[in-house]
C-alpha cells in the first residue's frame, strides 16, 4: 500500500477568529467529505483542536482548507500535534 493511503493520526491545533463562525460545523463536514475520521472541539481560550485520522494525502488536503476556513473565519495560525489515543469511525463535534 502507497505511504499516502496508510492511516495516520495527527492534531491540529487552529488559532485567530475560528470560534462562532462556524468552523467546527465546516471542519466536519469537509473532514467527512475528505473520508476522515476524528473529532473538533472549541476550547476555551478561543482556539479550535481538530483530531483526525486517514491518509496521509487527505490529511494534507484537510489542512490545506483549515488554513482558509469557512467565509467568517481568519485563520492566524495552525500548529500541528501528535495524537496517541485510537479514533473511532466517523467525524464528531465536541462541546
């Protein structure tokens, strides 16, 4: 199997206006668009944390779209992060 088709686990870690834009709602539906698996959350210092898993490529491609966001959004800063815990199937929004 190619290195861009094996499943690979990353954090993204999306600061500047991405809260009440909606961002989480956009991040799962392009995430899911893509054929991602993996969870987006608000936290409370105004940031967005995205977990995904897949292929590499669409993983790519996912943070490519993070970096322009949905229409409300300003993105300033994405930073990217190891995730050690298994995701289940499917995309979810978390509170």
């Amino acid at each position: 199997m190619p290195s861009d088709q094996l499943e690979h686990t990353v954090g993204f870690l999306v600061s500047g206006r991405v809260q009440r834009v909606g961002f989480r709602w956009w991040t799962r539906r392009t995430a899911s668009r893509l054929g991602l698996s993996g969870s987006v959350r608000n936290l409370a210092d105004g940031d967005v944390e995205i977990q995904v898993c897949g292929p590499s490529a669409a993983i790519k491609q996912l943070k490519d779209l993070l970096l322009v966001g949905p229409p409300a959004a300003v993105v300033e800063n994405i930073q990217t992060f190891s995730v050690e815990k298994p995701i289940s199937k499917g995309f979810r929004l978390l509170p």
